[in-house]
C-alpha cells in the first residue's frame, strides 16, 4: 500500500521537507504532535522525521525515490481528518515547506 507514494511526480532537488506546527501545538494537546510524527514515520517508511521547535522535518537523506508534493500533503490532511481536528488545513509555504493552519472562523 505504501509502494503508492512513490509513483508520479517525484521530488529531486530536496532531502529536506519542513511542516511547521506552530498553531497545531498552540491548540491540540501534545499527544497530537507525536501522533503526527508516528503516522508520517510509518506511512513513509525509510524517511526520518524529527521534531524540533515548531516544525516537524522530513529528511530524505540519499533516498531515490521521494514523494511528490501533493502526496505528502494528502498524508497530512489524512492525519488531521483521522484525529479529528477538521478546524486546521493544510497550506503551502516556501519551497520544501507546508504549514497546519487553524481554519479561520471556526466556533465550537
């Protein structure tokens, strides 16, 4: 199943992909952001992920075969939906970088 994420567009110039989590860990409790690097490490198998600070990074390292952009963006909107947290979004930053909003206009 994972085999999948290695198919199409592939990403070559970037070892090195961030995610900052800044407004995620202001607002979900801190088991949320482990759950994230347990379910990114598990879906992309050989890619490390560290934490640090406000971001989640993704390294590549020599790896071949990389996910395309739009994959990995699934990936994190698939974990959002599966905790629940429908409130944030996933954006586009720089290159090499995505960002989990708080969706603008949500009330509980």
């Amino acid at each position: 199943m994972s085999t999948s994420l290695f198919t199409g567009p592939e990403l070559k110039k970037m070892s090195k992909i961030s995610v900052e989590i800044q407004e995620l860990r202001k607002n979900a409790n801190g088991d949320t952001i482990k759950n994230l690097a347990d379910f990114l490490e598990e879906k992309l198998g050989s890619i490390e992920v560290d934490m640090t600070g406000n971001e989640v990074v993704l390294d590549y390292g020599e790896e071949e075969t990389v996910p395309s952009r739009s994959k990995l963006r699934l990936l994190l909107r698939k974990f959002l939906h599966r905790t629940d947290l429908k409130d944030f979004r996933v954006i586009s930053g720089q290159e090499g970088a995505f960002i989990i909003k708080q969706r603008k206009g949500i009330s509980e």
